[in-house]
C-alpha cells in the first residue's frame, strides 16, 4: 500500500496541474470535472470528435486523459468516491453512440502521425487496439493486457482486500502498454491511450468494470443516511462514504504495529499498583446541553461518556465515582438516564461563564463553531467543585485502555500536552510544550477559579502568539494563562508503586525555563506528597501529563507528526519515518510507558463515525469492543446504530441512479 506524502490521499500542489503554485487543487476532481466538461459543451458527433480526438500532433498537458496518469493508483483512486471511471465510461458510450469504431484507431494514430512527419510503426488495417499495439489477431489476442485486465475484474467482487489487489495488476497490465501507444510524444501516447480505452471492446469492458465495481464498493462502504430506528441515533454525519478512509486506516494500523515495537524497546515499566483512594476523589466529564443544541446531539454524547466510564471502570486499579459535568438546561430524560447508571451530576452557570470574545475575533472561534456551540468556557467549572480534593478530567472522545489511577496522586495541577514539536519556543522560553486540556488533574480551587475566569474574560491576551496561532479558544487561553501565571516544570513521573515522584524539567522539548531545573527534579519531596499545592498562596507551579494520559490516534495528528519537517517525502520510505516518529516520542519524554488513555480530536475522525468494519483502526475496534460491552451490561441500553452498508444491494443503486439518469439527464450532459 502506498501512503499519501505531504497532502491528504488524493491531493497534489496545483503546481503539478497548472502555472499557479500559491493554490492547491484536488487532480481528481479536477479530471472528473474536465471530462465532463468536454461531454457537456459538445452537443454535436462532430464537436465531440473535436473535443476528444486529437488528429494533431501537438498535445494539451492539461487534458484529463493526460492529468489522469498523475492520479493515485486505481486502488486508492476508486475508494475515493469520485467517479473518474464512471466518467470515462460514459464517454466511451457516447463516442460510440456517435458512430466511432475501434477500427477508426488505424486512421486516427496514422493521420496524427503524418503531422509530425513520422511513418506508422504497425501494420496498417488493424482492426482493433490490441492488433494496433501488436498483440496479433484471434485466439492470439487473448494475450493482449486489456483483455486480460478486464478478466481480473470478475475477481475484484470478492471483498476490499480482493479488490485492492486486483486493481494493482490491472493497473499495472494497462498503463505497461503506453510505450507500445502510436504518439509523437508522451502526452499524446497517454491521451491515445485512454482514446482506445474508450473505443476498444476490451478497453469499454474494461472501464464498465471499474464503474461498477466502484458501485459494488459503494454497497460494502456506503452508510446510509438515517438512523436504524425510531430511538436510534447513526453518527457518521458528513462521513456516509466509508471508502475514502480505508488508506488512512492501513496507515493507522501500520503506525500502531511500528509502536508497540517502539514501547517494547524504549517504554518504562508502568505502575503496577495504586494507594486506596480518598473519599473526595472522581472522575469527571464536560457535557455542554445548552440551548442551541438538538436533543439528539446531547444523546450521542451521553453514550459516549457512558463509554469512557466503563473503560475507567473495567481497568481502573481502585473505583472512584464518575462526575458528569453539565448544564441544567440538559433534558430530565438524559439526566434520569445517567443517575440510573450510576453517575453524578454536578451544573454549571453558562451564562457566567460566557467566552468574551473582543471585538473583531470572532473568526477565531473555529473550535466551537465547528462543533455548533455557543461559545463558553464551562470546563473551568471544574476548579469550583470544591467537595472533592482531586478531579482528573477527560474528554468524551477519549478511551481508557490501561489502568491510570496514578493520576491522582499529583498535587498539583497538571494537564496533557501536544505531542507535536510546534511553538516550543514562545515568549523567550526555551522548549515549552503546548498544553492540550483533554485531559487534566484538578484540584479544586474557587479563588483561583474566580482569577482565572476574570483573567480569561478579560480579552487581555487576545494578541498573545498562542492566540494568534491557534484561535480564541479555551485550551488556548488556559494553555497562556498557565504559561504566565505559573512555572511549567515538565513531565509527571510515578514510581513503580503508583506514587508521584516528581515533574522532570530535564527532557528536551518538554522542560520550560532554565531557573525551574532547580524546583522539582528527581524525587518529590515527602512533605509534597500529602498536602495538595494551593498555587495561589504558594509558590504557583504546574507540571505536563505525558502523552500515555492523552494519546493522539487519529489520522490527522498522526499523519502531522510522521511527516513533521520532511520537505520531500519522496526520500523517505513511510515505514522509516512511522519509525522515526514512535521513537521521537519516546525519546523526547513525550511518552513514558505506552498509551494508557487514547485521544481522537478533531472532526470526521471519531471511532464511533466509522461504521464498518474495514475502516476501522486497531484503536477504533478498541473502542467499539467497549462500547458494545458497557451496551450489554448496561440498564438503559444503548442508541447507536446505523443500517448496516452491506444489506444495501449495489444493484438497486445502480437501477436507481440510472433511473435518475434517463429520467431527468441528457445523456451527452454528464455523470
């Protein structure tokens, strides 16, 4: 499997297309598109034979049929969605509905070659491509590679891995015979090429083959909008289409195997036992239920901090109640559901703790308008929940896989990080870390969560360079507010047994002044490990979680840290920079023991998004399994589920969409 380098699967710098290096196109949209342009300008037989057939010996490079030898292989390409072979075989159906032949190839490459002043190198009066290209006549044809792709194809139905496998000799078969293509140039051999694809008869199979086998990819990958019952909730919102994700997910997994390589080589034995826990110690978790959102939102994310409660709980060392953090505005239903399961709520003011927002940036409010919620900063109330001693607080979206009970153990307040090297040096610090408020360890305070709200509120660091980086959103604003009102000691240790030994400011990329190497390395003081640290009385400290706590397993931080810093990936193998990066982590403090606590940030990357199977990483399946186990043994049961793509019949789509077709589409006017 080959990977996407420097841009997403599918994408390529706009230099590769055009004369416009400063902009970026997708080639595959952009070879759909101009094929179907070229079909729908041309009303006449007479005009498309002018638009598809080159009779000169000159060649425009951005021709689709040229752009398409620049696409991803056929095995990446057809998962995609875009339908570049549908296309092409539409054209092959219209170029023969005007009255063009196989047999008009002879005169077409000889007339084109009698412009460049060159003689044919066949033997004029073939019939068809394959004879045209040397492949001899009858029984001898059969040789010929388009025949022989458009055989594979049969065998592409068998599954996603079948087909995979088939398209690559397939591709390979067909694109081996453009040094035997008539053409004064290169261009003009890949435009004659694709030309006989489309008027031969085993180059039209062929491409009826691909158009369909995409439709059968459709019924295995497709997730149908809609939910699967009345009290079902499907959340693959904008990712109906499961295909596209299959070469992310080979590189996830491909990545995930590289790591426990690397955790076997590198990691540090992890504690193996907890101390009891205190009275005053939880579990906690934000659920926003204002107002602006719908009902069935709000009930998706109950049943996914039901989730990361039953991983707490199944691998948890000593139990600890699970607090869910919420507004009252939160449906009684909903309530009455995570009462029956065992949780407690506790409520926080909204309109109290609103996100003031200086005027002139509010486009920076990306995060919360990507997630359609008014603008609040309803974490914080975290700090005012002053009947517990110690909170450690996670996202929704997170798992727990191993067991992290030493978390409560720090006094002090201490908060995950992103593992990515990026704004390490900000305000004349030297190898600061950004935070990342996924997940964090609280100790409750309502002084200082009064400072922090006025502080945040205040828009005094609206041109602070976090902010100004990454936007005007809460992990940004805590993340300024703790790197100036307080010392950023460096990584969290544990002893064996489970205790805090200390904030290590010692590793490269994670500690933050040179003054603090003197604060807390080593061991942690005796007297520190009973009594929390009050950082608005005492000397104000806080220390890192390392990335075990806050393990980032989505594509797109991944795919970012693999290729951070490399300027042409084309002198790397992915294999060497997977490895390169599992051994950075370990290497630079980021991890310690391995990821205990999995992350998937960002939109239209959650597990509970990807539907089938096939797509799903090894993390992914972690996370099903966990969910279909808290389903079972839960009292309320559960509300995710979708129609499942494979009990859609690929030829019902197929009769439909061409019912659609002829119902309401000139057939010269497109796919």
């Amino acid at each position: 499997m080959s990977y996407p380098k420097h841009t997403p699967a599918g994408f390529a710098p706009a230099a590769h297309l055009g004369p416009s290096p400063d902009r970026r196109v997708c080639p595959i949209g952009a070879v759909t598109a101009l094929g179907l342009m070229q079909l729908s300008v041309s009303m006449s037989a007479a005009s498309r034979v002018a638009s598809f057939i080159n009779m000169q010996s000159t060649c425009a490079h951005m021709d689709p049929y040229v752009l398409i030898l620049r696409l991803p292989p056929w095995s990446e390409l057809i998962n995609t969605g875009w339908p570049v072979f549908g296309m092409m075989y539409r054209i092959a159906q219209q170029l023969r509905a005007d009255g063009l032949l196989e047999e008009n190839l002879d005169d077409i490459f000889a007339t084109q070659l009698s412009h460049g002043a060159q003689a044919p190198s066949w033997r004029r009066g073939a019939k068809t491509f394959c004879q045209l290209l040397g492949y001899g006549h009858g029984p001898e044809e059969s040789a010929c590679p388009l025949a022989q792709a458009a055989a594979l194809l049969g065998q592409a139905v068998q599954g996603p891995d079948a087909a995979e496998a088939v398209l690559r000799r397939a591709q390979h078969l067909v694109y081996g015979l453009l040094p035997r293509v008539p053409g004064v140039s290169e261009c003009m051999q890949a435009q004659n090429l694709h030309l006989g694809l489309m008027l031969s008869s085993h180059g039209r199979m062929l491409l009826e083959g691909l158009y369909r086998l995409q439709l059968h990819l459709e019924s295995w990958f497709q997730s149908p909008p809609g939910d699967a019952g009345p009290q079902k909730i499907c959340p693959v919102g904008g990712a109906q289409w499961q295909g596209e994700w299959l070469l992310e997910t080979d590189l996830l997994k491909d990545f995930q195997a590289e790591l426990e390589k690397s955790t076997v080589q590198w990691a540090q034995p992890v504690p193996a036992t907890a101390t009891p826990p205190r009275a005053r110690e939880a579990w906690v978790c934000t659920l926003f239920a204002g107002p602006e959102l719908p009902w069935r939102q709000m009930a998706l994310h109950v049943e996914l901090i039901r989730t990361l409660a039953y991983s707490i709980h199944r691998v948890s060392l000593q139990p600890r109640p699970f607090v869910v953090l919420t507004e009252a505005s939160l449906p009684m239903d909903l309530q009455e559901e995570l009462l029956a399961e065992g949780f407690r709520l506790e409520f926080f003011h909204a309109p109290t703790l609103a996100m003031k927002v200086p005027s002139g940036y509010e486009w920076k409010l990306g995060w919360f308008q990507g997630r359609k919620l008014t603008p609040t900063m309803g974490q914080l109330a975290v700090w005012n929940l002053t009947s517990y001693d110690t909170l450690v607080m996670l996202d929704d979206d997170m798992l727990m896989i191993q067991a992290s009970d030493e978390l409560f153990s720090i006094p002090v307040f201490a908060m995950s990080h992103d593992p990515m090297p990026l704004w390490s040096e900000a305000m004349g610090q030297s190898k600061q870390s950004r935070l990342n408020n996924a997940a964090r360890v609280v100790h409750p305070n309502k002084r200082l969560f009064r400072r922090m709200v006025k502080q945040l509120q205040s828009g005094g660091y609206r041109n602070h360079p976090l902010i100004n980086f990454w936007g005007y959103d809460l992990q940004s604003l805590e993340d300024t507010f703790w790197g100036l009102e307080s010392s950023r000691l460096g990584i969290a240790r544990f002893a064996h047994s489970g205790h805090f030994r200390g904030c290590d400011p010692r590793l490269p990329g994670i500690a933050s002044r040179r003054a603090q190497l003197g604060l807390l390395t080593g061991d942690w003081p005796e007297e520190n490990k009973t009594a929390p640290v009050d950082p608005v009385f005492a000397h104000p400290m806080h220390c890192v979680l390392p990335a075990d706590y806050n393990f980032f397993v989505d594509f797109k931080s991944l795919f970012s840290m693999i290729y951070f810093g490399v300027h042409d990936p084309k002198q790397f193998s992915t294999r060497s920079l997977i490895k390169r990066t599992t051994d950075f982590l370990y290497r630079s403090g980021s991890l310690v023991g391995g990821p205990k606590i999995l992350h998937w940030p960002g939109s239209l990357r959650k597990p509970w998004e990807r539907i089938h199977p096939r797509v799903r990483s090894g993390w992914d399946h972690l996370w099903w399994d966990a969910h279909e186990r808290m389903c079972l043994q839960s009292r309320v049961g559960c509300r995710i589920a979708c129609t499942s793509p494979e009990k859609q019949s690929w030829r019902d789509r197929e009769r439909a969409r061409d019912a659609r077709s002829q119902a309401g589409v000139p057939f010269v006017s497109g796919f």
